[in-house]
C-alpha cells in the first residue's frame, strides 16, 4: 500500500489494533466527512482518536499529521 500511495480513511468505530496488525500504519489517515451537512458526520472525531487507548501515540501521530502530510504532498 505505501510503496503505491494508497491511502485508507479510518474510522473511530474501527478496530485499529486489528488494521494496524497488517502493517498500514503509514497508509492510515483518519475519515470524519466534517463539513459534509450528514447525520454520520463525526464532529468530534480527532478528540476521540486523541483519547484512545489502544493505539500507541506514535500511531496516533501518524494518522493524524505524518500521513495526511505525505498524502497530500505538504
């Protein structure tokens, strides 16, 4: 996935540990549809990622500033 750019929305009602055990961790950036006038649209959900616990802080890093920076070439 990495060496061929593909990229994956996660969600906070994902298992992460699960995903992660394949090693995405680089191809991960997380999904909320913020802006988007929809009743799934999760407003809050950077904070909720921020609070989880069963994903490391280095991951956490990763979906939400390493990956989104590489995808989109910042």
């Amino acid at each position: 996935m990495e060496t061929n750019r593909v990229y994956v929305t996660c969600e906070n009602a994902d298992d992460l540990p699960y995903v992660l055990s394949y090693g995405t961790s680089n191809s991960l950036v997380i999904g909320t549809d913020y802006g988007h006038i929809d009743l799934s649209s999760e407003v809050d959900a950077i904070r909720i990622f921020k609070e989880r616990t069963d994903v490391s802080p280095d991951i956490k890093r990763k979906i939400l500033h390493d990956n989104p920076r590489r995808f989109y070439a910042l």
